[in-house]
C-alpha cells in the first residue's frame, strides 16, 4: 500500500472510479498485477441491493476476474512475455 501511496495510484484513480460508479451505478475495482496474482486495491461500491463483493487484499488468478483478463491482454499489446500467466494450471477457487 505505502508503494501504491507513493506512486499516487489510489488517488489518481479514486475520482475516475467514483465517476464510472455514478455514471453505471455498478462497483468500480482497482487491481494490479503482482507476480502472478491480481490483487484488488480499492472499491468504490455503488448502491446495489444485490452485488458482487470483493475484499481489498483479495489475491486472484489473472485467468478468474475480468481485470486480470485485461491487464494480461495490455501486456501483450505492449510486447511483454505472457507465458508466466497463461501457463498457470486452471483451479476452482
């Protein structure tokens, strides 16, 4: 987090999050890609009776979550080996 901090991630991001939320009225997640794990850093949450929840700090399977799925396929976009990633064996989880 003091990484993220320093970087000024959380805070770039917050505003641009709040907006989707206000505009879609669906939660907005913001997750990096650490070794081979998503890990989900901030939530802006809309006002849902019914919706999915994920926790900050939760770990996932880039192959698992849509943001995942996205940031694998910016890396190859940017020529970045993805072998790491699609090599992972399939889990429930």
């Amino acid at each position: 987090q003091n990484y993220l901090k320093q970087t000024g991630l959380l805070r770039q991001a917050r505003p641009i999050m709040e907006e989707l939320v206000s505009k879609c009225n669906e939660n907005a997640y913001l997750s990096v890609l650490r070794g081979q794990k998503v890990v989900y850093i901030d939530v802006v949450e809309a006002n849902q009776p019914v919706r999915v929840v994920s926790r900050i700090g939760a770990q996932l399977p880039p192959y698992c979550c849509a943001s995942g799925k996205a940031q694998v396929a910016a890396l190859v976009e940017i020529g970045e080996d993805i072998e790491k990633y699609v090599a992972l064996p399939l889990k429930a989880i």
